[in-house]
C-alpha cells in the first residue's frame, strides 16, 4: 500500500470513528464548512477529485466538482488524473463556518508535470447590505493582463489589479448588492482581451471571478459564488 493510500485510509478511519462516538448528547457540532474543486488546466486530464479519501465527481477543464462538506479540522485533498499526469496530496486545516476552493492547476517538480489543488478561504459571513467580490487569476498560459472592474455603488470602470499575474488575488471588494462586471486587457492597454457578463450579486453573498486559461492565448472566466 503507497504512503497516500495508507493516509488517506487513516484520516477516514478517523473521522469514522469520531462519528460513531456521538451519541447526540453532547454539545452542539461545530459548524461546517463547504469545499469544491474548479479544474483550471487548459488541455488538462479530466479528473476525479477527493476528500479524506471520499471521492467526487470527474471534472474537465473550467468545471466545478460538487460540493464537499467539512467538520473543522484536518482534511487531505487529493486529485486522480485520467491519464498518468502525477498529483499532489494536500493536507490542511478547515475552519468551522469557512468555505474553501481549491484550484487545480499544474506545474513542474522535479522534470515533471505535476497537477495539484491550491487552496483558497472565503471571507466568513457577509454583513447585511452588502455584496462581495473579488478576482482570481489561475490562467497560467495567458499574456500579461489587468483587470477591471464595475460596481453598483460605482460610475464607470475601476482599476483593479495591474499586473494580474498568474496566482494573484485581489481582496474582497465590497458594494452596495447589485450588478459587477470584470473586465480583462493586455497590460498597459485598454482593450478589452475579455468582459464578463453581468454578475449579479445580491445582498450577504460574496463571489470569486477566476480567470483561467481559454484558447489562442485568451482568457475566460467562472464565477464562483462562495456565500
């Protein structure tokens, strides 16, 4: 038995264990937190994803797996690509009342192509009154970009990030609830290499706008709603 396999069977004897201890007498559980994937390798695999050794759904590139629900605490995520591309295992601890998205993307180690989920929390509870985005940038094969943006509260187009590097997060950005919208250019220009269409984002919900890969060098995005 590999060493993952061997992990992956002691975390999920754990948390089976744990369960079967309660008897519903005790304290109320601490509160959970939602988990899915989005597949961001532009010709990747398609894969199967996992939690504590609890498989998911198979996802192509720029599809969202379903939702996995977590207990706080320590959790292994784990990918399983249809071809023989390695993956990476990642071990981290969950918050109770945090959201999490792990982005698959690939790099290199050691010579090799290696897939792997890169993990990203939400901001927690969303205040009254309030609408919440922010952006993303998980196109590795993109040109130099920026990024704008369009809010309710706001006339006209807002600087956002320049440069939007590979792997680069804006902060939360917060609204009056309402419609946003992401535009993308070359750096240093203003064309538009891409414009999302109206997000509309309502009052306590909060959304990620991943940028990932498309073809001829372009880019597109997914709109994740994470509240």
């Amino acid at each position: 038995m590999t060493v993952r396999a061997m992990l992956r069977l002691a975390l999920v004897a754990s948390l089976v264990g744990g369960a079967a201890c309660n008897d519903g007498s005790g304290p109320p559980p601490p509160q959970g937190s939602a988990l899915r994937y989005l597949h961001a390798v532009l010709d990747g695999p398609t894969i199967s994803v996992f939690v504590d050794g609890g498989r998911g759904n198979t996802i192509a590139f720029g599809e969202l797996s379903h939702v996995f629900q977590l207990s706080p605490g320590q959790h292994d995520l784990d990918v399983l690509p249809a071809d023989n591309t390695p993956a990476l295992l990642v071990l981290f601890n969950s918050v109770g009342g945090v959201n999490y998205t792990a982005f698959v993307i690939d790099t290199t180690i050691g010579g090799s192509v290696t897939m792997m989920p890169v993990l990203v929390l939400d901001s927690g509870a969303v205040p009254s009154g309030v609408g919440r985005l922010r952006l993303a940038n998980f196109a590795a094969l993109a040109p130099s970009i920026d990024a704008f943006r369009t809010q309710p509260d706001s006339i006209g187009l807002i600087p956002t990030l320049q440069p939007f590097n590979y792997r680069a997060m804006t902060p939360y950005f917060d609204s009056a609830p309402g419609k946003w919208t992401v535009v993308i250019s070359h750096h240093g220009t203003t064309d538009t290499l891409f414009l999302t269409d109206s997000i509309a984002v309502g009052d306590g919900h909060a959304f990620i706008v991943a940028i990932i890969d498309s073809t001829n060098a372009h880019v597109t995005a997914r709109v994740i709603g994470e509240r």
